[in-house]
C-alpha cells in the first residue's frame, strides 16, 4: 500500500526575522498508486508544501499532520520519513562535492532498508536504470550535481527515485528545464517506477506537457498556501489555456 494523506496542514519557514506562515491548511488524500497533480502561481507555495512533507529542518508544520499507509510521520526527522517510504525530487537539487552519485545512491539505499543491498543485483539495477534514463555510466563517478547542467540534476532526481523504489513521490518541477527528449525520457522513467511498484506520485508542475506523459488521476489548483480547485485531469489544460487567474477567479 502507498497512500499519503495530508490533513489542515499549517506550516512555517524559518526566515531571518523568524517564522512565516506559508502554508494555511492543505488537505490532500492521495489513494493507494494515484498521481496527483499540483500547479499552481509561482510563490504559492508548493515547493514549501514538498519540503514540509519530506521533513526539511527549516520547514515547520505548526498545525495539521501527515500519514503515510495510515502511519503518522508529522513528527519524524526527514530521515524517518525517508525509510517510512517518502520521497522528494527537489526543484533545485543540492550540490554534494566529494561524494559521487553511485556512492551517494548506494548510501541512501542502505540506510532506507537498513543493510547494504547486495553488490551483485545493485550493480544490475544501477545499470538498467541508468540505461533507462540514457544517463552515461561515467557519468555516476562524478561528485552529485556538482557542475551538472539543471536537465542532469532532474535525471539523477529521477535515477534515485528508480533506484530507491519510494512508496510515495513527490516530484517538485522535474520536468522544469528540460528539452522534449530529455523530458520524455525522464518521464519514462517515472512512469516505469510507478508500473513497477504501483507508488502514489505528487507531482508539481507548471506545465501540461509532462501530465501527456503521467496522467494524474487528479489535478490540483494551488493558491495562497491552499488548494483552491481540484479536478481531473482536463483541468491541466484548462489552467494552461487560461492562466490560473481565471480558474482561480482572483
Ligand atoms: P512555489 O514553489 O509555489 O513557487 P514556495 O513554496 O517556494 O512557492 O514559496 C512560497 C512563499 O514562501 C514565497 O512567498 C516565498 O518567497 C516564501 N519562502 C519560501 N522559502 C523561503 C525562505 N527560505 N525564506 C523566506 N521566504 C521563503
Ligand atoms: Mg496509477
Ligand atoms: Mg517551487
């Protein structure tokens, strides 16, 4: 099972002059394998609602509580979160100088499963998914996103998710800044992972482009800290069509 849910979420940011409410009650049930799309005007504060869910230190959730396969993990650090089986591809993914992809992939698998995956079958797998997501082998021996082009950091996003095998994603604009190839390609990759493990994805986007390619069985209209609308997957192409004001009615 793979199921999120999100009750009256409130949460903060810390800032230099404190604690900013961004977030002013999200309520979001993501049944067992659906996707759910979120898009939304930029400063809406999707990207903090990522960031709450995966436990980042200077997000706060001051009110509400999240429960993953009915457990709750409001009060988990990131990495409690990460082996309940949550997963965030960041927006702007985090340079790691001295610890290469392959290094850092195989740290995170074993400290989410908690033993070292076997190095023969790891080794396959690393191999399938990189073939998968056309990433070049040598490619992996370099230190994780430094000096990589922004279509090379969503692709290693993408690669850990493969690897990792999360019960829930959130994908946060992975498809922002990629070319037609790149993104068909990363978009595969997501989709072959959510075929495989029947996983629940949370994606936000801006465009409808990528939703061609993972269809969500809900679309959600972000607004002020809030979800403001929410539809299928027509809804996409509306707000595209006629920009989030309208749909919105602001
Ligand atoms: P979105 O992803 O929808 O574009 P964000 O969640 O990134 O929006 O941001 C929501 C709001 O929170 C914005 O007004 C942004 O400026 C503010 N915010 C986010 N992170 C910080 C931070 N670290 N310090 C100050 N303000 C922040
Ligand atoms: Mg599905
Ligand atoms: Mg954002």
């Amino acid at each position: 099972m793979s199921t999120l849910d999100i009750q009256n979420l409130h949460a903060s940011v810390e800032t230099t002059e404190g604690l900013k409410p961004i977030l002013h009650g999200v309520n979001l049930h993501i049944g067992d394998g659906e996707v759910h799309a979120v898009m939304g005007p930029n400063g809406s504060g999707k990207s903090t609602t990522a960031y709450a869910l995966a436990g980042h230190p200077k997000y706060h959730i001051t009110e509400g509580k999240v429960l993953l396969d009915g457990e709750d993990i409001t009060d988990m650090t990131a990495d409690e979160r990460a082996r309940a089986g949550l997963f965030l591809a960041m927006q702007y993914p985090v340079e790691v100088p001295g610890v290469s992809v392959t290094n850092f992939l195989r740290t995170a698998k074993t400290a989410i499963d908690g033993e070292a995956p076997k190095l023969r079958d790891w080794s396959k797998k690393v191999k399938e998914a990189t073939a998968n997501l056309k990433v070049d082998p040598d490619f992996i021996a370099r230190d994780l996103n430094v000096g990589f082009s922004g279509g090379e950091k969503k692709r290693t996003e993408v690669l850990q998710m493969e690897l990792l095998e999360p019960k829930v994603a959130v994908l946060d604009e992975t498809d922002s800044g990629l070319d037609v190839d790149a993104l068909r390609i990363v978009s595969e990759g997501v989709v072959h992972t959510h075929e495989k493990t029947n996983n629940s994805i949370l994606l936000i986007t801006h465009y409808s482009r990528i939703l061609q390619y993972i269809k969500p069985d809900f679309v959600h209209v972000f607004a002020n800290g809030q979800i403001v609308k929410t539809g299928g997957a027509e809804l996409a192409d509306e707000l595209e069509q006629t920009g989030y004001d309208a749909v919105v009615g602001a």
